[in-house]
C-alpha cells in the first residue's frame, strides 16, 4: 500500500454559537484554521475558479505536539477514531482526537492510500495534513509568520484540488504512481548531462516568458521541445528510462501547486489595513515583508538549478500560458493526464 504525499483573504463575521464558548487556548487553533479556509475562498475568486468547491474540498489535519485537530472530516474518519467536535461554524467544523494521530515529527503534504482495498480512513480520500505554526517554524528556519506556514498550506491543499478529480485521479493510478518523483529527482541529480540539458530547457522557457513579441516567443519555444526531445531520447539511451509521461505529470501536478503558491506573495504585497481581514495571530506589520514583492528575489521558484527541477518547470510552464492567454485551468485534471506540456505544444 502506498500513502501518497505527493502549498486574498475575505471578511467573515461568523456568530458563535453556545459549543463555541469558553474554547479558552484553542481558539488560536480554531483561528488559524478558519484563516486558511478563507484563503481558499479568496483563492477561487481571484486564481484558480473552482478551488473552494466543496466536491474538491479535502479534510485538512492540524497537529499540535499533543493534539491533533480535523476539520470537515470524513463520516468514515469521524467512525474511526471518534473525534469530538469543539468548534462549530456554518461552513466549518473542527473536531479533535483524544490521543494525536501519529509520531510523525513533522507534517506538511496532502496523501492517501492507493492500491488494493483497505480500512484505512484515507483509502482513495485525500487528507491535508499541516503541523502547527509553531513546530513548522522550528522545523524550517525560513517560516517566520503564519502568511508564509499559509502558503504552504496552500500548496498543498491544492494537491488535494488535483486529487478530488476522479479521471485526474485515474490517470495517476494506473499509469504515473509506479514511478515516484524521487527517480527523476536522482536522474537530474547523478547525470550532468541531463543536468545541463534540463537547465537550458528552463532557461528556454524563462527567455519566452520575457519576450517582447510573439515570433520570438514562438521561436524559443520551438527550441524548448526540440532540446527536450533531444535529452529525452538521450536519457532513454543511456538509462534505458523513458521519461516523458513521468515528467510532463509531475511538471504539471507540482507546477500548478506552486503557482497558487506563488499567487499568495503577490496578494500580501498588496495587504494593509484597509483589508478587513478576519485575524489569527498574524500581524499587519508581517505583510511588509511582503512590500514590493519582486519574484527575482526568490529564484527558487523559477530556476531548476534552485529547486527541484520539474517544479520550476512546471512553475514557469503555466507563467508562459498566462503570457500566451491559453485557457489551460479549466482543462487540466478535468481531462485525465493532460498535461501543460500537452497544451503548450498544441497552442
């Protein structure tokens, strides 16, 4: 059996109801997790319609290290382990456990479990799974406030998005799963061949992006596929692996994640008081860092040297859509395992 791990805001006034009183210092927690839902909302409207529909909704886990908090969970989850619900809202409600629901030290991923039947509360139902701001902030030097532990969350709360379209899901299952991105992540990194040839391909789709009109932009993309056929028939020489189905799914599943990712930066570059926000623990002054946000100071969302390779790929495929304005959000995981390549090569 395989668990599958594969990262704005809008004003509600919610009136309390009597379960919801005295929740005393879990009212941070309850906070927080409503914060996130928001962002989702937001996230809908202004990136990527239809990433709050409730079909595409997944339960999200919050671990404390001592507690484990469930919002909107499962019939099949809520029969298993029995959780007893301490908040209650009209679109939320949050449920803990009695004892926290695993010895993981660190959690940041939405997974289930594929494969043959089981009992298991995630068997083909995704779970986005987050530890708290705290323990993410100890855990990754960089986290230093809620927006930034939120944008991670966000990333890969749209994993679950991907995971909840059935014929997405399908697609992945019998064809992509067996290989795992940690094998093109090895490839990329023992062959400096492939290395090199994978960093030009990028650096091909970052001059697209930034050129001026439309024949030089078609050009480059012309040399993109030609490069990446090239490396791929190569990487089928020498390492009897054929790529391509892998790389153009990982490209797009993680691409795409990182894109809503992404959008967050620019939405808090743009916050201030005037936004009538419902607040966790976060602070205003926290969006300075924010403040002229230039997406070159932090090369690591786009460079492949910097990350790994196909989420900058992917990242810089779906930033070349937009530039081109190819309807693409609307047509990936709806149609299986079509991919941004795909769309990109049959513009």
């Amino acid at each position: 059996m395989r668990q599958l791990t594969i990262v704005f805001f809008v004003l509600t006034v919610f009136s309390c109801t009597d379960k919801n009183k005295n929740v005393g210092a879990d009212q941070k927690i309850f906070d927080r997790i409503e914060f996130v839902y928001n962002l989702k909302e937001t996230i809908d409207k202004d990136v990527w319609g239809n990433f709050n529909n409730k079909v595409y909704d997944v339960p999200l886990v919050y671990f404390t290290d001592t507690s484990s908090y469930i919002a909107n969970p499962t019939e099949k989850f809520i029969s298993i382990f029995q959780p007893k619900l301490v908040y209650e809202t009209k679109d939320l409600k949050i449920f803990k456990t009695e004892k926290i629901l695993d010895s993981i030290p660190f959690h940041m991923e939405t997974g289930m479990t594929l494969g043959d039947p089981t009992d298991d509360y995630d068997y083909h139902s995704p779970f986005m799974k987050c530890s708290s701001f705290e323990m993410a902030k100890k855990t990754i030097q960089k986290v230093k406030s809620t927006e930034q532990w939120t944008t991670m969350i966000m990333h890969e709360y749209f994993h679950g998005f991907q995971y909840k379209h059935q014929n997405y899901m399908n697609y992945y299952e019998n064809n992509i799963v067996q290989i795992q991105p940690d094998s093109l992540t090895t490839v990329y990194d023992n062959n400096i061949w492939f290395k090199e040839k994978m960093d030009t391909e990028n650096g091909l789709l970052l001059q697209a992006i930034e050129a001026t009109d439309r024949v030089k932009t078609d050009s480059l993309i012309a040399a993109f596929f030609q490069l990446r056929q090239e490396r791929r028939t190569l990487t089928k020489e020498k390492l009897n692996l054929d790529i391509e189905s892998f790389e153009k799914c990982y490209e797009t599943m993680e691409g795409t994640a990182r894109y809503v990712e992404y959008s967050l930066y620019n939405k808090f570059s743009t916050m201030g008081q005037d936004d009538k926000l419902q607040k966790s623990d976060t602070s205003y002054k926290s969006f300075d860092q924010y403040r002229q946000y230039s997406i070159e100071n932090d090369p690591w969302l786009f460079t492949t040297s910097k990350t790994t390779y196909f989420y900058a790929v992917g990242f810089n495929m779906a930033r070349l859509l937009d530039k081109l304005q190819i309807e693409y959000k609307t047509r990936l995981f709806n149609e299986g395992g079509l991919s941004m390549e795909d769309i990109l090569k049959n513009r």
